[in-house]
C-alpha cells in the first residue's frame, strides 16, 4: 500500500468503527426519552470488578463512564451526531494505535510504536490497559471538564489516573504518544 492509499483506508476504516461504536452505544442505553432522561444525569460507577486478563475494557468501563459524561456535557439526548462522531473517532483512533504493537502486522494510524513482544499479548491485559490509559488522555484532552469522571473511571479498576510515564516498557507508558498524535493529527 502506498502513502496515498494509507490515510483514505485509515478514515474509512475510523468512520467504520464509529459508526459501530455510536450504534452499539445507543443500542445499549437507547435514546433519552422522557422515561430515561434522568440517566443522563447519573453519576458513573465508582467501583467495579474488572478482568483485565479477558475482558473488554471499551464495553465494560468506557462506554459506561464516556455515555453518562457525554450526555451530561455534550448532547444529553445523544442527537448531535457531529460532536459525537468526532469524539468517539479521535478516542478509537487513539485506540487503534495503542493496541497496534500487540498485533503481529498492524501500524498505528497517527503512530508507529513499533512491536512489542508475542507473550505480552496472549491475554488482554496489556491491551486493555493500553486503551483504558489512551481513552483516558485523550478524553481528558477532549473533554476536561469531566476530568473527575475520567479520573474516577480509572481508580474505578484500579489504574493511576496520575501515571504518566513515557517509556516503551510497559503498557502505560507506551500508550502516550498514540493519544497525542491522534490529537495534533485532527486538531
């Protein structure tokens, strides 16, 4: 594949999965309706019980947290597609790079962190950790004002929101760089 190919195949690939994203999250909790509204309203959970070796960290803890946050300060009844799309494209896409080292082939569309070794992704572990801390950064970026949220969201399974390292050693500190290409890429 060519440069030229690369980023038409990188946004046709994010509006893929935003799409699946947006329809599985309105799936899940619906639209506001009057019967519903209030839900906007609730407060993300504080506590949960979280396998990080074979769970889904985007459908068990951000999903949750990011649809109750979103609906409070960016659309409470999920409509405004436009502001949604673009929040739910940049935090996957930060997703995507972050996970891309644990895969055998796959390149980052905003980074390129290389390879990291087979044995660190036969669970999830290391994955999930990946993108909780680049969904993390990059909605803190997005959407500041729900930092106590986000900072919850992590204690919520045990995660530092305040570790900000910047290695390639372990998951948290690689996953830095894939949320601030994705930023300054889409500014």
């Amino acid at each position: 594949m060519n440069q030229l190919e690369r980023p038409r195949n990188a946004r046709l690939r994010s509006v893929a999965v935003c799409c699946v994203v947006l329809l599985s999250a309105l799936g899940v909790s619906g639209p506001a309706s009057a019967g519903n509204a209030g839900s906007a309203k609730q407060a993300p959970p504080t506590t949960q019980a979280f396998d990080f070796d074979s769970g889904n960290v985007a459908t068990e803890v951000i999903f949750p947290t990011a649809n109750v946050v979103v609906r409070r300060l960016v659309s409470p009844d999920a409509a405004d597609a436009t502001l949604i799309l673009r929040l739910a494209t940049l935090v996957e896409n930060a997703w995507f790079d972050a996970i891309a080292p644990y895969h055998p082939t796959a390149v980052g569309i905003y980074s390129n962190l290389g390879r990291r070794p087979a044995s660190e992704g036969v669970t999830n572990r290391n994955k999930n950790i990946a993108i909780l801390y680049a969904s993390y950064r990059m909605l803190m970026n997005l959407l500041p004002q729900g930092s106590a949220d986000w900072r919850a969201m992590m204690a919520s399974v045990g995660m530092n929101p305040d570790d900000n390292q910047e290695n390639a050693a372990s998951a948290v500190g690689l996953e830095t760089s894939p949320p601030r290409a994705a930023q300054g890429a889409r500014a």
